[in-house]
C-alpha cells in the first residue's frame, strides 16, 4: 500500500467509544474466512438439481445480500459465457425468463423488494436458488419445493457476506456454469485468515487519516468494482458516514472535472484507489496523471493493492481491508457499527404502510 507523503496522522479522539459493538463486528469482520469454509459446506449438500447452460445469471437482494452480484460478476466478467444481472429492485430485468437462472438472496428472508422480485421470478419461469437464513423467503421457496441454501441466523447481514457469497460461487460450480471459484474458496479462505494481522494494521492507518473526512474510493478494474461499492455500503452503515465509490477510466471522463467543488468537500476528501494486476496498464497511467492533474482537490491519497494470491483471494482481502477500515472508523468517530437505526426505521414504516 503506498501513502500520500503529506498525509498525517489523526489521532485516535476521547470520544465515548463503544467497545463492545466495536469488538463484535471486528469479530464478525475477521470471521469472513470461516463464514465461507463453513458456507461453502452447506452449499455443497444441496441438491440443486440438474446443471443448467443460462446466459443470463440474475441475483436478486439488496444491500448485504445483494452486494454478492457485483463480486460474482467482477469474477466471471472476462471469462464466462454468462453475464451476471444484478437486480436491486422489485421486479427482475425483462431478459429474466425460463432460460435464466435467478438466484434470489435475502439474508432475513423477510425484504420486500427481494420477496417480490422472487415473485416475479416465479412468474417468469426462471430457474430459482433461494440463498437464506430463513423468513419468509426460506418459506415460500420450500412451498415450492425450490433449492434452498440455508445459512446460519442471527447475524447483521452485511457481516454475513461470506454466508451468502460462498453459496453464489459454490452454485455456479454445481450447476456447471463456472467450475475455477468454487474449486478455490477454501484455499483463499485459508490464506486470508493468515492475512488478516497485516490487512488489519493497513485498516487501521487508513481509518486514522479518514477520520472526520470524506472517503473517496475507486475501483480501476471490473474485478474491484463491487469490491468499492462494499466499501461504501460498510463505510455508510458500520462507521455511519457518508462514502463516494468511482470507477475508472471511466472517471477521466467526465468526474475529473468535478474534482474540487464544492470545495468545502475537496478539503476534506480522501482518495482511496484499488489497484489489481487486472488494471490495464493504461488505467494504471491515467491514475498517475489523474493525481497530478487533480492535485489540490483532495487532502490524501492512498493506493491500495494486494499483489499476491487468485484473484478471488485478492478480492476477498480487499474487501476485509475495507471491511477493517469501517469498523476501525467507527472506533475513531466513537460510534457503535452494530446497530443500523434508519434502515430499520424504514423498513418499520413501509411494514405499517401496506400497499
Ligand atoms: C444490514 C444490511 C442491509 C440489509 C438489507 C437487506 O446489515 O447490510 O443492507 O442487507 O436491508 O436485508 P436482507 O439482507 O435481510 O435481505
């Protein structure tokens, strides 16, 4: 990992900490590689019938459960002869049909967009896999006598991801669409747990210089876009701050314009890059200039890139790095990175206003 020579430390605040939330998603975080050796088991013993050749591979979920599509589809990109759909919406893509393979995730079975794109997935014909902990979801899906990937309850679901990613490459491998990942989850499993000391003290060096900041991430290869959008979903609920995630070359394409207004936002803005040896070379230069380009419209920078492993380990460890920075940014913020109030609230009204 390379760090802005002007970046200084912030120290860690006096703030009323909450150790205890914080100690139990640090748990959660760092229990990624058992999660999906112990997924990747219960994956394996359900009969998920005969394989199947669809073009199109759907995954319906949201938030937590849905960010898998993106990690899916960033794998299998530039290799499978099938495109990973991902739909966060209540009904599914009009290309959903008998031939498409649906895999419908919700980790409490009980979200309501989720519930009706399987709906909707019934209607279609499509070949469903429900990925669950139970709810409503698991119910409706054994009613139908559909396959269901039954995974371990009581947990937040985003720190559940390795229960509900694991299933996703194992499903691939079953139904004979994709068969590298799932030969490799453990093995990488394996190596990230020995990771995890030194992905820790990086989490930590950044959360220090994002404290009080606005984070900027960006993935510079499809295999890491996903990886980025993680980093958002866990900066905004376990740290509670606002995140931006940008893709490049994309980026130089318009969003480097916009570098530096408002400027109250420039002051405070954090770049953090996610390099991969699948950055195009080019994509490796148009960083470079972009940061000379741009210099100025943002406080620090840090390049991040994990050179060893399969890509699949490589993505794993990017995401429990940003997994680490959240938590360790809900420390230094002194907020607890367990509860997800708002979402819950939400999810409470639309319960009490039935359509
Ligand atoms: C909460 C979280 C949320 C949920 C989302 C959908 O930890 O990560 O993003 O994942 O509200 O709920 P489920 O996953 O139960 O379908």
């Amino acid at each position: 990992m390379k760090e802005d020579k002007r970046m200084t430390s912030c120290p860690v605040g006096k703030e009323a900490l909450s150790q205890s939330g914080y100690a139990r998603m640090l748990e959660l975080v760092t229990g990624l590689p058992k999660q999906l050796t112990a997924a990747e088991a219960i994956a394996r013993q359900v009969d998920l019938g005969p394989r199947c050749d669809s073009r199109y591979v759907i995954v319906a979920g949201m938030g937590g459960s849905g960010i898998g599509a993106e990690l899916v589809g960033g794998l299998v990109a530039n290799k499978a002869k099938f495109v990973v759909v991902p739909c966060r919406d209540y009904s599914l893509p009009n290309v959903a049909d008998s031939n498409s393979l649906c895999f419908v995730v919700s980790y409490s079975g009980n979200t309501e967009e989720t519930l009706s794109a399987f709906a909707d997935a019934r209607r279609r014909r499509c070949r469903i896999v429900a990925i669950t902990s139970g709810g409503r979801l698991a119910e409706l899906a054994k009613k139908a006598r559909l396959p269901v990937i039954l995974v371990p309850s009581g947990l937040p679901p985003r720190a559940a991801l390795g229960y509900l990613f694991a299933p996703l490459v194992v499903a691939l491998q079953k139904l004979g669409l994709y068969q590298e990942l799932g030969q490799e989850l453990n093995r990488a499993a394996d190596l990230l747990s020995r990771r995890q000391k030194s992905l820790h003290r990086k989490a930590k060096l950044i959360a220090d210089c994002l404290r009080g900041q606005f984070p900027l991430v960006y993935s510079t290869t499809r295999l890491l876009d996903g990886v980025a959008e993680r980093w958002r979903c866990q900066l905004n609920e376990n740290a509670k701050v606002m995140c931006h995630t940008s893709s490049l070359p994309e980026h130089n394409h318009n969003e480097i314009v916009g570098m530096g207004r408002p400027i109250f936002l420039a002051r405070h803005s954090v770049i953090v890059a996610l390099l991969d040896s699948t950055t195009h070379p080019r994509t490796r230069q148009r960083l470079k200039h972009l940061l000379d380009i741009a210099r100025g419209t943002f406080r620090h920078k840090f390049l991040v890139e994990i050179t060893s492993g399969s890509e699949l380990f490589r993505m794993l460890s990017l995401i429990m790095l940003g997994d680490l920075v959240s938590v360790e940014l809900a420390l230094r913020l002194g907020v607890d990175p367990m509860p997800v109030a708002r979402i819950d609230e939400l999810k409470r009204r639309m319960s009490l206003a039935k359509r």
